[in-house]
C-alpha cells in the first residue's frame, strides 16, 4: 500500500519566480534566505541570516524550514514561541568542550556560542533535485570559530511526491580537539514542527516506533532513570512523528544511517521536536561526517513504509 502523498497546491510569488517554472529552482533573497520551488510553488526555505546582537534570538543560527501542502505557510518552527531555540530543521550540540579552554560552550540554545551563515559553496537545480551545500561557522560570542561546517542538503519528490531531504554535514576544526555531547532533548541533528502544535495541536501528535508501531496520541518517551539505554530509545534505524498544522495532518520520517556515531538516543515531544544525538569528538587529523534523511509528506505512514524507506535508503 501506497503512503499518502504531500501534493504542492498553491504559489508563493518571490522575486521573478515564475508560476509555469518546471522541476526545481532557488530564489535567493540577499542576505536573508533561499526559498526552493518545485514546479513553481515553495517548498523549502534556508534561513540564512547574519547574527545581529540587537536581534540575537532571532539570528543566531541557520535553519531550515519546510513549506505546507499550499506553499504559503510553514509546518516547522522558526524564532519566537515555545523552545525559542528550536528551528525547523537543525544541527547542533548544548555542550561543546573546546580544548584549551574551561567550561563548554553552546550552539544549541546559543549560549556563549552561535552558529554563521558564510557562504553558499552550491546551488543547484534541475527537474529531478536540487543541490545546496552551505558553509557555516560554529563561533565562540568573542568572535573565534572553532568548528566550520559543510551542511549539504540534497531535495527530492519521492514517491507519491513526498519530500525527501537527504541531509549530511562535515564538522571541521583547527583546534586540537572539540568535544560535542549534550542530552537527548538539547543535542543532534532535529526536527521541529510549527509552534502551532505546541500551541494547539499537541495531543494529535503520535510516534511510529520500530519495535512497537504507532503509539498513542500525546504519549512520548524519553531518556530518563528508569530508560536509560533502553532499546526503544537508542540506536534506532528511523522513527517517525505524526503531527496536525493548519488543520491538515503531516508526518516526517526520520532517517538514522548506520555509518552515524553510535550510541545514538532519542528524544520525543509531543510539541512536535524528535531527533536523534551522540556524543563524538573533533580533530584537525578527524573531522566529523554525519548523514540523515527526511520523509516528509502529508498524511499518515506505517510501521511497513518507514522500515521500507530506511531499507532503500542504506542500501
């Protein structure tokens, strides 16, 4: 059986972005974000902006968004409401030890730390998939960088136009080692939906887990006393949210390659955040290479397609 697909209806206008445009294209608003269409209507944005410290929350890392089944709105998180520190899509590490110096800094609520859009090293489009890899910096407030990273994201309609996000980043130092940990809730690379769900929606958000299928509405786990390494929560192939925005529903399956820093745990919010962390360390000689996908599309899925896409995926 088929899953539900997610169908791009409507048309948001950006610059000269024409309607009758086929397959993909970027449309870059200078200084700050890229929107990306697929056959003339939006369907994912990069926030790109500079960090502004007079406007610090709002600007202090890159994200990426993802547009709704009308291209108008969006079905992930930006700066503002619960977890302001969330974004739609995103990277990063609560606790970053950097060798030489005390204490740890923070690039995922931003403390001590933020995140630097730099430059755009591809930006590609073609009727089958469009290409973007982006150089960000990963500072100290002082103005030092200590990791640079190459965040590559790959778009594509998968079957049934779902949109599948292939994403890898490359951290890199030149510093003799930077130590990345944090917790479950506050580390890794993530997926967070609208505010609205943790406004509104948040009892209709359910997981899909590999050992035991889909859960009950508003119910999660996490890492605690009494799950602590448990199988439910670490190592897992994929896991998957179901949520509600805009009054339709979504879901996104979440993709954990196998070649991806292991023990990795998981973390569930029934607000719309889940992904997955690992604890790694950084070298000049060892630079960090990670690699997910995201299946996002409207509607619902089963225990039967994500283990099928995760499936096609590592093979």
């Amino acid at each position: 059986m088929k899953a539900p697909f997610l169908t791009f209806l409507g048309l948001l206008v950006v610059g000269n972005l024409c309607a009758d445009d086929s397959g993909f294209a970027w449309q870059e608003t200078a200084g700050k974000h890229s929107d990306l269409s697929y056959n003339g209507r939006n369907i994912v944005r990069y926030v790109s902006e500079a960090m502004d410290p007079e406007r610090r929350e709002e600007t202090y890392k890159p994200f990426h968004q993802v547009y709704d089944s009308q291209g108008e709105n969006f079905i992930t998180k930006g700066p503002g409401g619960k977890f302001t520190h969330h974004r739609g899509i995103y990277f990063g590490f609560s606790k970053c030890g950097i060798d030489g110096t005390s204490g740890t800094v923070d690039t995922w609520h931003c403390r001590k730390a933020f995140q630097l859009h730099e430059s755009v090293l591809i930006s590609e489009a073609t009727k089958e998939q469009a290409h973007q890899r982006v150089q960000i910096a990963w500072k100290k407030d002082d103005g030092t960088t200590f990791i640079t990273e190459e965040r590559d994201l790959v778009f594509r309609m998968g079957e049934g136009d779902q949109l599948v996000v292939d994403f890898t980043s490359t951290l890199s130092t030149e510093v003799p080692k930077v130590h990345l940990d944090g917790d479950p809730q506050h580390a890794g690379f993530q997926f967070r939906a609208s505010n609205e769900v943790a406004e509104s929606t948040k009892g209709q958000t359910y997981y899909i887990r590999p050992e035991s299928g889909k859960a009950e509405m508003g119910k999660t786990i996490n890492l605690g006393k009494e799950n602590r390494g448990a199988a439910n929560i670490t190592n897992l192939p994929w896991k998957a949210m179901s949520f509600v925005v805009g009054g339709e529903r979504y879901t996104t399956v979440y993709l954990d390659h196998p070649e991806n820093p292991k023990p990795a745990t998981y973390s569930e919010r029934d607000y719309g955040r889940f992904g997955s962390y690992f604890v790694a360390d950084v070298t000049p000689d060892k630079p960090l290479e990670v690699k997910y996908r995201l299946v996002i599309q409207k509607g619902e899925v089963s225990l039967e397609n994500c283990e099928a896409l995760h499936s096609a995926w590592v093979k």
